[in-house]
C-alpha cells in the first residue's frame, strides 16, 4: 500500500471533532509514509485533511473536474492537481491512484464515493480496503443499518465484512495494512434466483 484515497465533505459540518480528525487524518498518512490522494479542493474537511498532509511533509495527489477549478475551489498548493473533465473521470482516477480507501465526515458525495469503491471490492474489480473513519459516532447509524441490510440478506456478511470501521487514523490504517479481501467474492447465491 502506497497511497490513501480520502473521502470527505467539502463543508466543516457541525462539530469541531470533524476538523481536527481530518487534521489528523492527514498527518498520519503522512507520517506513516504514505500518499494522500483526495478531491483536490481547498474548502471545507477536503482542504484540512491535505493542508495537514503537506504540512507534515507528505506528498498530496488532488483530483478535480474543470468545472470546479472554474469556481477558484481548487488548491493551488498540492504535489499535483490533475484536472479531469466528469466527477466519472474524477472517482476513476482517484480509484487508480489509491491502494485504499477511508471516509471521514461528509454528505451524499462521501457516500457515494466510498460505497462505489466498496461496490467495485465486491464485484472483484479491486482488492483494495474500504473503510468508514467513526469520528464522534457519525458513522454509528449507518453502521446500524449495513449491519440490518445484512442481517436482512441483502448483503453477505463476507461482503459486509470488507469495509474497515476505526474512530482513528491510525486504527484504519492498520487494519488496511493488514487486510485480506475475500478469496472469491460471490455477491449473487445463484441457488436463491
């Protein structure tokens, strides 16, 4: 694992706690000697978790569509801004830089951008981790309902069992280096249709 993808909103929302796990988020990829790889904006948890990254001496890969570089939300200090022309370009691309995949705080993009890299690890179009960083138990209500819509048979437990859950950087980032994705990923029981 070279590189950690990170997902998380372009906003501070409501709690300090949010800010400063992104902070630490940051730092720590950067001291455990990683890559950052994220949205390549300036604003909100997006620009704390890369301001913190490069001040820590970590290299930071942004990805950004035109469009939004457009409305000055780019950062103009990162190891390399790449400028994609779709959100489609952007997720792709920040899929092929990253070895894994963390979502701190954020709204429906975080989600979308996390359960798609989980959804690509359950088809078998990557091994690569995924994982929910819990700050201040924001996740603790999803987390309820992954475990329900698996309980409810909507999702195999060795599927629910893929995504990393921590309340710290350092905590998710030792479970993806010691993570194993399923052998055989099998997400339809032909037996059942």
């Amino acid at each position: 694992m070279k590189s950690i993808c990170v997902f998380c909103g372009s906003s501070y929302g409501a709690l300090q706690a949010y800010a400063d796990v992104a902070r630490d988020t940051g730092r720590v990829i950067a001291e455990q000697g990683y890559t950052l790889v994220y949205g390549g904006a300036r604003v909100g948890l997006m620009g704390t978790v890369a301001d913190a990254a490069l001040a820590a001496g970590g290299k930071v890969l942004g990805v950004l569509p035109r469009s939004l570089q457009d409305k000055e939300i780019g950062h103009e200090g990162l190891s390399e801004l790449h400028l994609v022309d779709s959100m489609h370009e952007r997720k792709a691309m920040m899929a092929d830089l990253s070895d894994a995949f963390i979502a701190l705080p954020g709204g429906v993009g975080t989600l979308e951008e996390i359960f798609e890299v989980w959804t690509w690890g359950q088809l078998g179009y990557h091994k690569k981790p995924c994982g929910f960083l819990n700050a201040e138990g924001y996740y603790d209500h999803l987390v309820t309902f992954l475990d329900h819509q698996t309980e409810q048979g909507f999702t195999k437990q060795v599927m629910r069992d893929m995504v990393q859950i921590a309340s710290s950087p350092l905590d998710i980032i030792r479970q993806f280096e010691n993570y194993a994705p399923p052998s055989a990923p099998k997400w339809i029981n032909r037996d059942e249709t």
